[in-house]
C-alpha cells in the first residue's frame, strides 16, 4: 500500500511540476510578444515595460491563447500597424519556442 501512495505522490508532483513550467513558458512567451508588439509599435522603454505586463495579465481572461492574440490584433491594428492575425499567430509560435528554450535551456 505504502508503494502505491508514493507512487501517487510522484506522479501529482511530476503533474505539478509540468504545470508550472507550462504557465511560466507561457508567461515568459506573453511577455516576448508584448516586446515585439511594444517595437512594432514604436513604445518607449516605459511604455513597453507597462505593455509586456499587460499583455501577460491578457492571458487570464480565458483559457487559450485568443486572449493574448485578441489583445494583440487590437492594439496593433490601433496604432496602425499592418500586421495580420497570421503575423501574430506565426510569432506566438516563434516565441514559444523561444520561452522554451530561454527557460528550459533548449530542452
């Protein structure tokens, strides 16, 4: 009995852990784009600094990724940029391996 409790105890540790790694990829990612979005632009360094978090504070409107890509597709196409919901999408891609790899030491 005392094997199939630790057993147990690994494997909601083991999901734990993956957990916490998925959110802080995410939120490293959230906050890449907020940069690039922040240059695309044309932020001052205060500015972006204050975009990067609002963008990470995007991502707890829902589950997914709408809510980062609906707030993206709206403030660029706001400050009049030509960048597309493919663009954003493609870059959401790019930076999560990106997050990954800044974290996860390209793992």
């Amino acid at each position: 009995m005392t094997d199939f409790k630790d057993r147990e105890r690994a494997e909601e540790a083991h999901f734990a852990l993956e957990e916490e790694t998925a959110f802080r990829i995410a939120a490293r990612r959230n906050r890449l784009l907020g940069e690039w979005a922040a240059g695309a632009m044309k932020l001052t360094p205060e500015e972006t600094d204050a975009y990067k978090k609002a963008v990470v504070q995007a991502d707890f409107e829902e589950a997914g990724d709408e809510d980062v890509i609906r707030k993206l597709l709206g403030d660029l196409t706001a400050a009049g940029t030509d960048i597309t919901e493919a663009d954003i999408r493609a870059k959401l891609e790019e930076m999560t391996i990106e997050a990954r790899r800044q974290l996860l030491g390209g793992v």
